[in-house]
C-alpha cells in the first residue's frame, strides 16, 4: 500500500464524526475611516504612505528620494521618466541589483498595512522581494477593513501567485530588536491615489 | 539524556539570564496582549478559527484528495510520506534529480521535526537555513528553541561571536542592525546561487489547491522566487477548506506569534513559474495516530504561532531546550507524548497547569487539560517512576483514611516541631531553597472540636 | 439552608487559622456552617501527578462527607476546582455531579450566593493580591488578561470592602507563582524561580501583605520569604476579610 493509501486509511478510521463550518461573521469596525487606519498602521508596520494627486507627484518624489537608487523599475508606464519599465524579466537573477520597484497593487487593508498583489501586477515574482526598495501605487477607495472584507474580495479569482505585503522586510530575531531590511527592501512606500 | 526537570535546573544556574530570558518573551506576549485586545471580535476570531479547525479534522482525508487533485490541476506535484524518513528521501531525490548539492530552506518545524538537515548532511548535501533566526542557531549547531524566535535564548554578543567566527565580522560587534545586514548579504548570495529551495507551509487551501507560506524577513520568498525547483513540506493538518478561511486565520496568526497585525509577507502559491517547478510533500509523520486520540486529537488544530510558549512561565524560566524536543514549550508537551511516549514522559509534568496557554491559544486548543490528561495516561502505561508510584499510592491510603489521616498528621507536625531536620534537609527539594510552614500546635478539626463542636 | 465547610488538607493540618477565619466569617455573616468531621482531601495531589485512577476511595469519602448539604463552601480555588472536574463515583454518579454544582469557592461564595455588599473588617495595611490560577483561570474568580473581555474580579471586590486596606498595583496580575502541587518539588528550580519573581513584583510595589484565595500558593511563597527572611507576609483572603 502506498503512503498515501495508508495515510488516507489511517484518517478515514481515526477522524471524528463530522462536524459542520461555522458561517463566518463580518465584524463591525470601530475605526470608520479606512483610509486613515491604513496610513497609521502602515506607518506602526515600518512603512509610510504618502498622498499624492497623479504620477507627477510621484515622479517628483522618486527624484527626490531615490535619485541615487542604481536601477529603477517599474510596470507604470507613466513612469518611464524616471524607471526602466517592462512587463516580464524571465531571470530573476538579474534584478538583483534594482534599488526601488513602483509596481501597482489590487487593493489595501486597513487593518494591518498590508497590500495584496498578484503575479499578473508583477514583471518576475521574486521583484518585491529582491528590490531594495520597494513602492506601491494603491487607490483610496480599495482599502477594505479587515482580512475578511480582503478574502470576500479576492474571492476565487485566479492567479499563479498572490502576495499580502505589509511593510518592508524586517526581523527582530536578534533579541527582540526591529530591523528593517532583513532578506527583502528596506523600506517601503505607498503612495496613495 | 537529561529530562525537562534536569535541563531546566541547569538553565536556572544563570539568575540573570532566566530573567533576561522570561522578560524578553514576557514582552512579546505584552505585545500580543496588546493587538488581540484591540479587536472587539477576538473571542469571536478565536471561535470561529477553532470551529473551521474541528471541521477540517472530521474530514481530513476528503479535504487532503480536494487538495492534492486541486494542486495537480495548478500544476503542482504532489508527493505523500508517511513519516520523517520517507520525507526525508523525497527530498533528497529531488535534490539528485537537480543535481543539486545545495539548497536554500526556510522555516518549517515540520524539518526539524523530520531531523531533515541531519540527513541532508549525511548524503552531502548543504543546507543553508534562511531564517536569521535560524541561521543563528544552525551556525551554533543547535536547534532552535522556539518555534517562531529560533534564537530567543541567544544574546547579541554572542551571535555577534557567531558571526565573527563564520561570516567574518569584526569581533565583539554586536549590533543587531549590523549584524542583521551581515547576514542579508551573507545569505543573499545564497538566494542567488540555490537551484532548490525548501519553504513550510502555514495553510493548504483544499478548495484551490494553493498554500500560503508566512514570513516577516521575505526569506521564504527569496528562495522559491529565485530557485528553479520550490519543495514545500507539509504536515496533514495545515488543511483548511477554503480561501475566504484565511480571513480569519491570517488576522490572529502574527497578532498571537509577534503582535503585529500580520506578517509582513502572506504569499500564495498557486501555480509554478513557467518552466519551474513546485513539489509539495504531504507529511503524516504520526498525525493519523494522534486524530485516534480523542482526548488529544485537537492539538492537530495548531497553526504554530507559539503565544503558548511566550505566556507559559514554566518556558520562559526554562528555555526551549529544556524540552529536548522540535517544538518546545506548552504546545510540544502533548504533541510530543504521543510520537514517543517514553521518551517525552517528562514533560506533561513540566508545567504547572496554570491554564495561559490555552487562553492564548488563538485556535483553542485546551492545553492544559491536555498536560493534565497526558499525565494519567503516561502513568497508566507505567512510565511514571517506582518512587513516585510508592508515593502516590501511600498518599492515597492515608488520605482515604480519616483516622490514618489524622493521626499522620498529627505525627508529621510532632516530628516537624521536635525534630525540624527530618524534612530540613538537603533532600527534600522543598527545603533547598524554602522553608517549610511552621506546625501548628493543633489542626482545624482539633480547635473544631473544641471550640464549635455542639 | 445547610452549609458544609471543606477545609482543605494541607490547611487543616498547616493553617488552622484560615480555617478558623473561614468559619468566623461566614457565621458572622449569618450562616450556619457545619464541618463534616470524617473529612480528608479531594484527591488533587495524586490526580494531577498522574495518578487519578487511584482516587476513587479519597472520591467516595468526598461524597459520604458532603453529600448532606446545599452548599459545600472551601476556602481554595483548587481544591474546589478538582472537586468541580473531577469528582466522579461508579456507585452514586448522580451524588458526585450534584456535589460538583454545589461546591464554592468562598469568595464565589460571598459574591454569587451571599452577595454581600459590605464587611465589617478592617486590615490597614498595603495588599498584593496573588491571583492562583486555579480559582481565576479555572473558576473565573477573575478576568483573565490573556481575554478580550470585561474585567471583574470577585476577591478583588471583597478586599476594597475592607477598611483601611490598600490594594497594589502588580506588573503581572496573574502570572502563576509556581507552585503547582508536586511541581514544587519535581520542578524544584523552575518552582521556586517563578516564586521569586512573584515576590518582587509583590516587594516591587511596597507590598506589606501577600494575599489570596489558595494557602498552597501562599505556602510556597510564604517558604521563599522566610528564607528571604522578608518582612513580607503572607495572609489568606479569610483572614484579611475576617480581620478586626
């Protein structure tokens, strides 16, 4: 008998009478504007979300903040003053040297920073990762509230890959320490349209 | 080899250091305290995750088959083991169909469970673990002492010690931004240089067939996005039946573990990159055994946050390693009875039945009722010691025994008032570092009998 | 309405005075409170150690003693707990179940079936309430801090009815003190290590009094004071609520 037969046989025999899924509640939340628990919780989290009006502001920003920055990509075409734009890098490899990507992301959630992004948003899965510097464009309106309200809206589209980001990468493995930075960027950036 | 008792009193000979130690988790159990009483509905989230979790167990071998034809369709190749050994060769043979020699890994108790990088490194593989945390410990050769802060029971300096020796930073730097950017360049060329990477698995959605992988560093990600073939390992129970379950387990998951809102990265996994490859192994490794065991079946519900370990006072003045065991702390004494039974008879005892953690238990797991019922049937199989059997029974005639009762105690205060070094001494443990209560002249029922009998 | 008094083991033998405390309080509070003499111990020592198979006999007298009564009042939260869970008999099921439900905590006692509303003691003096674990986690004496949910505290309630008594503030309000029955001898190093540090949250914040619901918890850190030769001291709730 293969192990799967075996471990099937075993659970069949040893699992328990059948017992039914709990419906799941929506919660109501204390905190009303979305918007603004988003900044600050983004802001809790290592990031920051910055209001801007259009892709100038942003440009403008860039110039500012990441004018040093080796290598800047990003799938905004409206970019392009400022970023190498391209839709797909087959070797993920040879990103490794990007100092800040500006990619789009589907939606927010107000409750813990976080941005959900599919792979069809990004030109190599390893890009948020391996970037430096990592910058989000999100509209306003999709903050949702909570993980719930984000799964309701995910529902079963379909991707080859989905990521919630929230906040750069960091560690406190040391002690307890914060550090940012600590496999993936440094930093990251939302700018809020 | 030492038991939990043993272990735990070598751990004590350091005062300092078991203050450091139990501050420091006490701090992230504040930290956590702080998020789930921020959420109205946390009892609620709780319950809802606890109910989702009983389902998946009543139904686990239809939910694993939805999965496994579900991952197929996405492309995904799906292999089963039935302990550590059979997932330990699926791994390397898929490492030898590479050609591979190397392999990036990070975090997954299920490894360590399985021994994996032990085996690994008898057939000449090298394993680098990606985890800071875990990179620490491995680079010490230890194992990790807690399954979310691997290296919880290590100080700065002495990682800064560790990396002096191994990576080569300047000595007695123990900087943790430092030393923290040493190992992201350190391990980041590993990334880059890995054709196989190995990631855990946090949930296994039956309905898609995709699993979700959770990390803070990006570790995870690095590794599977860079590699050409992504090996997943996975316990049974990390089923859960649909997506929009998430929605509640990925709110409590870091609240409980960290006290964040939730983990920097949630990535799913749903399809391969074009040309690549994903292999997700289905471990039992004793699961079905435990699903057998009514009395202990739900601590299959864990989703390894590690809040038990955090709020638990007895690990946090004992240290994960006193537990000698993959995943310590109060959650690792009723997992580990039931793979070893001899072999982890300590460490139901190893607590003091305080009940935190299964107030902390996000997927209400009841822990100690667990330790408690473990305790009766570790006896029953006869693996308490004589001693404590004699004890025990001794105890129980007195006690059933009015008259016997009296009379023993009225003895015992005699010969604690006449002649105190009878239990003051070296070998009552009591004694060692407490007095023992001063005997009254009379007991309860004495005074009682004098005074208000009518 | 008849009530029995269930003085615990240890306390009839150790602490006569909380017995006594006991006893005085509640009579003071109007109620007739008889002590079944027969009386031993609910059996807990051996069934957390492993050993519940042996506890039929110590089970058996439970229910002969107590069987009589409306309510079986004991000053221990775990005492009363172990009774709560695990008191069962083959031959009278339906005694056992019935002396599970009538069984109290005496502050549970004071607050839910007497609902007293004031004392008349007084204790001036500063008090660190020691929460033990079994009577907050297991018989919700007490708001447990790991909940998301109201805070209430029944013994906390009775002692701000005592005159003069000052209550302090603790780091962590309810941390287990370690000692967990033959814990405090088989974990003898972790035991007296988390006694330790209960303590100096205690000290840290000028207690004079150690109180609480369970003389064993007291006992334990009443052992580690002494030998601290503190001028801390320990006192059980009963004392405190019976003191003139």
């Amino acid at each position: 008998m293969s192990s799967r037969e075996k471990t099937l046989e075993a659970l069949k025999k040893n699992q328990p009478d059948q017992v039914e899924l709990p419906a799941i509640t929506s919660y109501e939340q204390s905190e009303k504007d979305n918007v603004l628990q988003f900044k600050n919780t983004l802001l809790f989290i290592g990031g920051q979300a910055i209001e801007v009006n259009g892709y100038g502001d942003m440009i403008t920003y860039i110039k500012e903040h990441f004018g040093e920055a080796k290598r800047i990509l990003s799938t905004i075409e409206a970019l392009h003053p400022v970023a190498e734009i391209k839709a797909h890098y087959p070797d993920p490899h040879s990103l490794e040297d990007v100092g800040l990507t500006i990619v789009n992301a589907q939606f927010g959630v107000a409750e813990n920073g976080a941005v959900w992004i599919t792979d069809d948003l990004l030109p190599a899965r390893a890009l948020p990762f391996i970037t430096e510097f990592l910058a989000v464009v999100l509209e306003k309106k999709t903050i949702v509230p909570t993980m719930q309200e984000a799964y309701d809206r995910i529902g079963i589209s379909d991707y080859g890959f989905g990521v919630f980001i929230a906040g750069p990468s960091k560690t406190s493995d040391i002690e307890q320490s914060l550090v940012l930075g600590a496999h993936g960027p440094k930093g990251m950036t939302i700018f809020l349209i | 080899m030492k038991n939990h008792p043993e272990l735990a009193e070598q751990f004590n000979t350091d005062e300092a250091r078991v203050n450091w130690h139990d501050e420091t988790l006490w701090w992230v159990r504040t930290k956590r305290d702080r998020m789930s009483h921020a959420l109205p509905e946390w009892e609620q989230l709780r319950e809802s995750a606890s109910q989702i979790k009983n389902n998946v167990l009543s139904n686990l071998s239809d939910y694993l088959i939805q999965f496994e034809s579900n991952a197929k369709a996405n492309g995904i190749i799906v292999h089963w083991a039935a302990d550590a050994n059979e997932h330990n060769a699926i791994v390397l043979s898929l490492l030898r169909q590479q050609g591979a020699t190397q392999m990036v890994k990070s975090k997954s108790m299920l490894t360590e469970e399985c021994h994996l990088n032990e085996y690994l490194e008898q057939n000449n593989i090298d394993v680098v673990d990606s985890d800071l945390g875990e990179r620490v410990v491995q680079l010490a050769k230890e194992p990790p002492s807690h399954i979310v802060l691997p290296c919880i029971h290590k100080k700065k300096e002495e990682i800064g010690e560790l990396f002096h020796e191994h990576l080569g930073t300047p000595k007695g730097n123990a900087d943790p931004q430092f030393l923290t950017h040493a190992a992201r360049l350190h391990l980041r060329e590993k990334f880059l240089t890995r054709k196989v990477a190995l990631t855990g698995v946090n949930f296994a959605i039956a309905d898609t067939g995709e699993f979700v992988v959770c990390t803070n560093e990006g570790n995870a990600d690095m590794g599977a996005h860079l590699a050409d073939v992504h090996i997943a390992s996975m316990g049974i129970e990390k089923i859960i039946p649909q997506r929009k379950h998430l929605g509640v387990f990925l709110r409590i998951l870091a609240r409980s573990a960290t006290g964040q809102p939730v983990t920097t990265y949630s990535s799913h996994f749903k399809k391969p990159r074009e040309g690549k490859a994903i292999h997700i192994i289905l471990v039992d490794n004793g699961r079905s055994i435990h699903l057998g065991r009514p009395d202990f079946r739900n601590a299959l519900k864990c989703i390894r946050c590690g809040a038990c370990m955090n709020t638990c006072p007895v690990y946090r003045r004992s240290g994960g390693h006193s537990y000698h065991t993959a995943i310590a702390g109060p959650i690792g004494s009723i997992l580990a009875p039931n793979l070893d039974m001899k072999k982890y008879a300590d460490l139901p005892f190893a607590s003091t039945l305080c009940g935190s953690c299964s107030n902390v238990c996000p997927v209400k797991i009841d822990i100690h009722d667990q330790l408690f019922k473990w305790r009766q049937v570790i006896v029953k199989e006869g693996y308490a010691t004589s001693g404590k059997k004699v004890g025990m029974k001794v105890m129980n005639s007195v006690l059933s025994h009015p008259s016997l009762y009296r009379t023993s105690g009225k003895i015992g205060r005699w010969i604690m008032n006449h002649f105190p070094s009878v239990v003051n001494n070296k070998l009552n443990p009591w004694f060692r570092q407490r007095e023992m209560p001063e005997p009254p002249k009379e007991s309860f029922r004495e005074w009682y009998q004098k005074n208000k009998k009518r | 309405m008849k009530v029995a008094l269930f003085i615990p083991c240890y306390v009839d033998q150790f602490y006569p005075q909380v017995g006594i405390a006991t006893l005085e309080l509640l009579t003071k509070l109007g109620v007739e409170v008889t002590y079944p003499l027969q009386q031993t111990c609910c059996g807990q020592p051996m069934a957390n150690s492993g050993f519940a198979h042996l506890t039929p006999n110590c089970d058996s007298l439970f229910i002969k003693n107590f069987s009589d009564f409306d309510y079986i009042v004991c000053p221990s939260g775990s005492c009363t707990l172990h009774i709560k869970e695990h008191l069962h008999d083959e031959i009278r099921p339906d005694e056992a179940l019935s002396i599970r439900k009538k069984i109290y905590e005496l502050t549970e006692f004071l607050t839910d079936i007497l609902k007293v509303k004031n004392l008349t003691a007084s204790f001036p003096h500063k008090v660190g309430l020691h929460q033990s674990c079994h009577g907050q986690r297991g018989l919700h004496l007490s708001q447990m801090t790991e909940l998301t949910a109201p805070p209430f505290s029944k013994p906390e309630r009775l002692l701000r009815m005592v005159d003069g008594l000052q209550l302090i503030e603790l780091d962590r309000k309810d941390e287990c003190c370690g000692f967990g029955g033959t814990f405090c001898v088989t974990e003898e190093a972790v035991s007296v290590k988390m006694g330790k540090d209960r303590i100096t949250d205690h000290t840290k914040h000028e207690a004079e009094f150690i109180t609480g619901g369970d003389m064993s918890c007291l006992m334990h850190l009443e052992g580690i004071l002494r030998r601290q030769h503190s001028h801390v001291r320990v006192k059980h709730i009963a004392e405190i609520l019976n003191a003139q």
